[in-house]
C-alpha cells in the first residue's frame, strides 16, 4: 500500500459513521450484511448510508456483492491488511520481538 491510498483509507475511517459501518461490517464476519441493515442498525436514512459506503469502497476498506435484489456489503480483508502492513511495515527497527505484543492483539485466536 502506498502513502496516499493509506492517507484515503484514514480520512474514510476518520468520519464517526464510516468509522461505526465499518467496524459493523468487521463484525458481521464473511456473511456481512446489507445497506439497509446496517443503516437501520446504525439509525442512518439510506442515502445518507448509500454515500459512505460508496466512500470505504472508494478506500478499499469494504467490499460489496450483489445478493439478489440487494447488495451485501463486507469487511474488504485485503484493504484491512494493506493499511496493517503499511503502518507496521518498519515496525521494530530490526527487533522483531518488540512487534509480538501488537501482533498478538492483532490476532483472531
């Protein structure tokens, strides 16, 4: 991941709905969910919704398929673990036991 697509995946999740979506969709797991699930989980009107996911897709922080008559929306794994990489990419200095701890709390087990 370069610097400005990290800068664009920063400025999605620094918005307080964006940041709530997507940690929804990280939640949701493989199955994700639709646009009208999550703006009524979130208490959002639609096209309000409809603009900030087109914003994290834009980042490439969440994905979408269509399911249906409706588009299902998910945690774009692959864009997660760009940004990851990109902010710990000189992690440690050489000195990879100071990385554990942050790559065990990164850790799903």
């Amino acid at each position: 991941m370069d610097q400005q697509t990290a800068l664009d995946a920063f400025s999605a999740l620094s918005q307080e709905t964006r940041l709530a979506v997507f940690r929804l969709l990280v939640t949701a797991g493989p199955e994700g969910m639709t646009s009208g699930d999550i703006g009524e989980r979130l208490k959002v009107r639609q096209n309000t919704m409809s603009t900030n996911l087109g914003i994290l897709l834009k980042a490439g922080l969440v994905r979408r398929e269509r399911d249906g008559r409706n588009v299902r929306y998910h945690a774009d794994h692959s864009g997660i673990s760009g940004l990851l990489g990109f902010l710990l990419e000189d992690c440690c200095g050489g000195n990879p036991e100071l990385c554990q701890p942050i790559i065990r709390q990164l850790s799903c087990t």
